[in-house]
C-alpha cells in the first residue's frame, strides 16, 4: 500500500493545473485515476485533482470510511477550494493540488475548513464545527 505522501506525489508527477472551462468548457468534477497510474499526463482543477488523490487512496487500501472529500475557504482571498484528505489516527493528512507534500489537517493556516464528504457517503456533505 502506498502512503499518502506518496499517492499526493504521484499525482503531482504528471499534473498540470487547468480549470475546468479551460479544459472542458464547464464546471465538471471527472477523476483521472487511470491516467496517474499509466504515468500519463493530466490536466484539471482542485476538484479533479481531489477526486483523483481520494479514489487512489481507496484503490491503495485505504477504507472509504476514512477517506474524505473536503471544502474549504482560502483565508487569503476567499476562494473556494478542494481537497482529498485521509484520516489516521492523530488527524486527517491532506493532498491538495497546491501542495506535493501531504500536511497535517490540524497545522494548516490556509484555509478554513467548511464541509466535508465521506466516501462511502457520496453526495452526503457534513459542516465543519468549532
């Protein structure tokens, strides 16, 4: 089973950020898993790149109960993001398309965390509480 801060490096080794109008003329949420392990290149936003990151994971072994799709808030400007992240037993590590190193869910200063999607519940997103 590869660790997470490998899955997040294999998805950065062949992936170039391009929004989706760019790409597809639309706002689509397509994941490239089979793309990342032919060691093809591949091209999409946040929301790709984190669909991507969390099926891998779950491909890898990781159980789909601590595998998450997460919604966040740039602090800086305000825009919206997405990242795959994997919980463990201390916190949730993080691959995010802006970043080829997992962090720590805990330590992160970026962003603020608004909802989260489980993936063996898809389509059920939950608010992040202080």
């Amino acid at each position: 089973m590869m660790t997470v801060d490998q899955i997040i490096q294999l998805c950065h080794s062949k992936y170039t950020y391009r929004k989706d109008n760019r790409n597809y003329g639309e706002e689509r949420m397509d994941t490239h898993e089979s793309a990342v392990l032919a060691g093809e290149r591949w091209s999409d936003d946040c929301d790709g790149f984190a669909g991507t990151a969390a099926t891998i994971a779950i491909m890898e072994g990781y159980p789909r109960e601590r595998v998450k799709l997460i919604i966040c808030k740039l602090k800086q400007n305000g825009e919206m993001h997405m990242v795959a992240g994997v919980d463990m037993e201390e916190t949730t590590l993080i691959m995010d398309c802006n970043f080829k190193r997992v962090y720590d869910f805990n330590r992160s200063k970026e962003y603020e965390w608004l909802y989260f999607q489980n993936m063996d519940e898809p389509g059920q997103w939950y608010r992040y509480t202080d």
